[in-house]
C-alpha cells in the first residue's frame, strides 16, 4: 500500500455556501471518513484555518525569518486534506472523486515518496 495526500483547494473570493450547504457538506466529509475508516485507507485528516492565518517560517543566511502567509501569492489555497493508504493511484482517484463531491472543493491526489530502503 502507498501513502496518497489528497489536498482540498480552496479560492479566495468564491461565494460562500450557505450555512445550510456548509453544514450538509461537514455531514458529507463525516460520511466520507467513517467510509474511509472501515475500509482501513484512513490515515489521518483535516480541516485548516484560512490562509491568511498562516505564518511562513524561512531559513535566510544563517537566521530564521517569519513573515506573515500564506506562502504562496494567489487566490488558491490548501483548506484541508486527507492521507490516505491505497494500493494504487486509481484506487487514490477513486476516493479523490468521493472527496470532491463531500467537501465541495477541487482535490489534489499526490503519492508520498517511498521511504527509504522499500
């Protein structure tokens, strides 16, 4: 089995859901989990702050820098993830497919690399 990061985009200045549509969509990731859980390809998972809660930590010359974030400049941000176990990328898909429609959000499927020696 590999190790998939299944990452959930968000962008800046989308209409928001609806309280309604937000809540249904939490009820659709608990779903999501516990399906994940039973068929033993949960790892762990979460829901992130937004962005501009982020603080970005930087070696530069020799000294420790932190600035506020995100990272990255743009309107596109990490909200939340999931790693997963799956035996293979198809397999990663199709949980990435059930993710997407659960949170409501495009989902980005990355393998880990394989640790050392495997």
């Amino acid at each position: 089995m590999s190790q998939y990061l299944l990452s959930v985009h968000m962008v800046e200045d989308e209409a928001s859901p609806s309280p309604e549509d937000m809540q249904q969509a939490f009820k659709d990731v608990d779903v999501l989990n516990q399906e994940l859980q039973d068929a033993g390809a949960w790892v762990f998972a979460g829901g992130l702050q937004s962005a501009d809660t982020a603080t970005v930590v930087r070696e530069q010359h020799g000294r420790i820098v932190m600035t506020d974030g995100p990272f990255a400049e743009g309107k596109e941000h990490v909200g939340g993830f999931w790693v997963i176990e799956a035996k293979d990328l198809d397999e990663a898909l199709a949980w990435a497919k059930k993710a997407t429609v659960a949170c409501r959000g495009a989902v980005e499927v990355r393998p880990f690399q394989p640790e050392p020696g495997s």
